[in-house]
C-alpha cells in the first residue's frame, strides 16, 4: 500500500471502534475496521 494514500477516519459499524480506511465513507454504507471486515469475509 502506498504510504501517500489519503486515509479518512471513521467509525466501524461493528463494533464502533476508530478506524481509517483508504476510501471515503459513504453515508448509506456500512464501514468495517480491519478485524470486522475480516470476521465478516470468513463466513
């Protein structure tokens, strides 16, 4: 990943914790942080 990559916060609608993400947030979707988005991949 490119360390110049423009990150954006937000909150993870899992478990509500802070994350960034290297895309911008839309308001209608649900955003993941790194160990969601996994647990979610896995099922």
């Amino acid at each position: 990943m490119s360390e110049d990559r423009k990150m954006y916060k937000c909150t993870c609608s899992e478990c509500k914790k802070e994350t960034e993400v290297p895309f911008e947030p839309a308001a209608d979707r649900d955003v993941f942080c790194k160990e969601c988005y996994q647990k979610k991949q896995q099922k």
